[in-house]
C-alpha cells in the first residue's frame, strides 16, 4: 500500500479535518450513591510528571489534562442542570484530580511560584464555572451575570499569568483572547443544555474539549527551551497530538452517547450525531495517508465498533442479557478487523495482537461505563472513565510510531506553525 502524503501534508489533513467539525469561531439503580470519600478514591489521575520528563510527554501530558478538564466541566454542569447530586460529587472529584495533575505538571516544567499562581487560577475559574451552572439551573440570573464577569475577568488574569511565566514567549493579549473564547464556549454550552437544545449542546462541547486540548499544546511549549519547543512541535508530534486529540474525543462521546440512552431520545440523538462527526473526522484523517477508498473502509469499520459499543448500551438500558452477550462478541471481532486495518495500512510494521488488545482495552472501558451508570455506581463509571481517557494517549503513540516507520524517508526536516492557544484551530 503506497502511503500518499509526506508528513507535513499529512499533519495539515488532521488537523483541518479537526477544524472542520467545530465553529467557525477564530482565535489564537445499584450500589450506594457516591460519598465524598469514594470520590477520591475513585478519581483517576496520572502518575507524577517527571522532572526530566520528555518534551513530547510534557506536550502530551498538558493537552490530555487539559482537555480532559474542559470535559469534565461539561458534565459537572450538566449534572447541576439535570440535578444528579451523586454524579456531581464524582465529577467534582476527578476535576479536583485533574488540577491537581495540571498544578503539578506546571510545578515539574516550569517553577513552584508559577505552579502556586496557577493552582489559584484554574482552581477558581473551575468555581466560576461551576457557579454558572448553578445559577442558570436555579435560574439565579444575577448570579449567572456575576458569574459570567468573574470569568471574563478569570481570562485576562490567565493571559498575564502565561506572559509571565513563559518569559513573554505567549503574549497576554493573545493568550487572554483565547481564553474568552473557550469560556464562551463553555458558558454557551450550559445554556444549550439548560435550555434542551441538545445539538448545540453537544456541538459546543466539543468545539470547547478542542480548544482546550489546543491551549494545552501552548502551555507546554511554553514551558519548554526553544530548541525543545521547536522539536515538539514537528510534523510527527503535530500527528501524534492530532491523533491523540480525536480518539480521547471518541472515547468521551462514546460515553456522552452511552449516558444519553438513559436520558431519552432528544439527547441521545445529539450525542450520537457528535460522535458520527467524530468518526468522518478520523476517516478524513487516515485518507490523507491511505487515500479515500481506504479511508471509507476504515470509516465503515469503525462505524461497526461504534455501533456494537451501543448496541451493548442498548441491552444494557433494556436489560436483555441475551443481547449483551451477543454485542461483546462481535466487539471481540470489530477489535480484531480494526487491527488488521491498521496493520495493513502501515505496511504491517505494526503487530496486530498489541493494537487488538488495546482497542478490547478500550471497549472494556466502555463497557465497565455503562455498566456502572446502569447500576448508578457513578464513582465506578467515571474511574473507568478516565482510565480509557488516559489509554487513547498510548493509541494514538502505537499508531503514529508506525506511520513514522514506514514515512521515514519523508520525514520533514523544520516545525510546524501553530497558534498560540490550539492547535487544532490556528494553522499558518
């Protein structure tokens, strides 16, 4: 199989197949419910980033937290609108997770006065957020206005705070540009939500998980020396990022999908159009290396492992056992038809048992998930939750060190431009 397009080119694919699924924006039952304890004994967090910590570890490490966090703030505002107590307690615990893993990556890549300024700024926009969504669920207008200032005025304190701390490499201006547009995001989303209008909900959350897993990209070279920050961001780490980016995506729509079944139709309905965009976003990506026919092969295969995930939720939510079984066999089987993909399309320099196991890895994830919000064992659901979070990152390294493998010769010598605050919306 002849690969089609040199790195470089391969990168703009991705990453303008990212751009074209999100806004035209532009800018830089069960067990017990949840306590507070069981909720941070079930946040799941990254191991310590090490102080020697490898420019591309650093870069991945901000993007998936990132990222992850603008997730995370989506369901917990949603969960103050839809009033589920239980499941707020829990994703207020793995957002108290997630900080502290960003308060200590910020500590490890840049110095401890920043990581203590920081810690203070991201734990109080995470209040800021949260109290819009308490008061547009109250419909406590004043409070959602007081709200809607105090995070406006949280994006220009972030802009001065990256000036600093990257020695003036990220301009304030710029910076603080980028944030008002992910909080608008953000604060747009919970108004949807709020006010049933679920496609623009959905839409919005993931044009808001892009653009915060893009800052994250500009947080990490930031903290970098320039030689460093220039190695990472190169065609090769542009892809693995790219990679990264949609199938942590996928994972988390994957679960917004599976939630909604037990929500109703309107919902579901604008969950499962996300993770279609989702998968025509991939399907786009891999054409840009194995070309269209092969590209709507994957997209075909892919839609079968999407389909079997939630005809698994299916059974699940209409508790046929019967159905259950039947969806987990042919998963085994997608897993292992997505493996020979894959394989073929790098020349199979990558082994198929290692890619097999990881994607069951990540359809046992899913299935954990749903089973565990069935039971409403919302801890469990959400500890699986970001535990296949987390996996997407070793996908997306297993897939792009074997189109590295077979591209080598193409490899292109200089960096890539990108935005400061994403990636995956600024492309020069």
């Amino acid at each position: 199989m002849r690969v089609r397009a040199g790195l470089a080119a391969l990168v703009i694919v991705v990453l303008a197949a990212a751009v074209g699924c999100t806004s035209g924006r532009q800018d830089g039952a069960g067990p017990a419910a949840a306590t507070a304890t069981t909720v941070h004994e079930h946040a799941v967090a990254p191991a310590a980033l090490a102080a020697d910590a490898s420019p591309r570890e650093v870069r991945a490490r901000f993007e998936q937290l990132l990222g992850q966090h603008a997730l995370l703030a989506v369901r917990l505002a949603r969960s103050e609108v839809a009033r589920t107590p239980e499941l707020q307690k829990v994703v207020q615990g793995s957002l108290a997770a997630n900080e502290g893993a960003l308060t200590q990556a910020v500590g490890a890549t840049y110095d401890g006065t920043d990581a203590d300024r920081f810690k203070q700024l991201w734990g109080n926009y995470t209040d800021q957020l949260n109290a819009y969504a308490e008061g547009t669920a109250a419909g406590n207008s004043a409070g959602v206005q007081e709200a809607r200032a105090a995070l406006l005025a949280s994006c220009k304190d972030w802009g001065a705070w990256l000036a600093g701390a990257s020695g003036g490499r990220v301009k304030a201006g710029q910076a603080t540009r980028t944030a008002e547009v992910r909080v608008e995001e953000l604060m747009d989303q919970v108004d949807a939500y709020a006010g049933k209008d679920y496609d623009k909900a959905y839409k919005l959350e993931r044009d808001a998980y892009q653009r915060t897993y893009g800052t994250g990209t500009t947080l990490a070279t930031a903290g970098l020396s320039s030689k460093a920050a220039a190695d990472v961001s190169k065609a090769p780490e542009n892809l693995r990022s790219a990679f990264a980016m949609l199938l942590g995506e996928h994972m988390e729509l994957i679960v917004d999908a599976q939630r909604a079944t037990f929500a109703g139709s309107p919902e579901f309905d604008a969950a499962a159009a996300q993770v279609n965009a989702n998968t025509a976003t991939l399907a786009k990506a891999l054409g840009g290396i194995v070309g269209p026919k092969k590209a709507a092969e994957f997209q075909r295969a892919w839609a079968n492992h999407v389909e079997g995930l939630m005809a698994y939720t299916a059974a699940v939510a209409g508790k046929d056992e019967a159905a259950e079984t039947a969806a987990k066999q042919n998963l085994d089987g997608f897993a292992e038809r997505l493996a020979l993909f894959f394989s073929d399309v790098v020349r199979n320099v990558l082994a198929t048992d290692p890619l097999t196991q990881a994607i069951t890895a990540h359809d046992q994830h899913l299935i954990n998930q749903v089973d565990a919000y069935a039971a409403k064992d919302y801890a469990r659901a959400q500890q699986v939750q970001d535990e296949g979070y987390q996996q997407m990152v070793g996908v997306a390294n297993v897939l792009v060190d074997a189109i590295e493998k077979v591209m080598a010769k193409s490899l292109p010598a200089g960096g890539s431009q990108t935005g400061g605050g994403g990636t995956a919306h600024v492309h020069r």
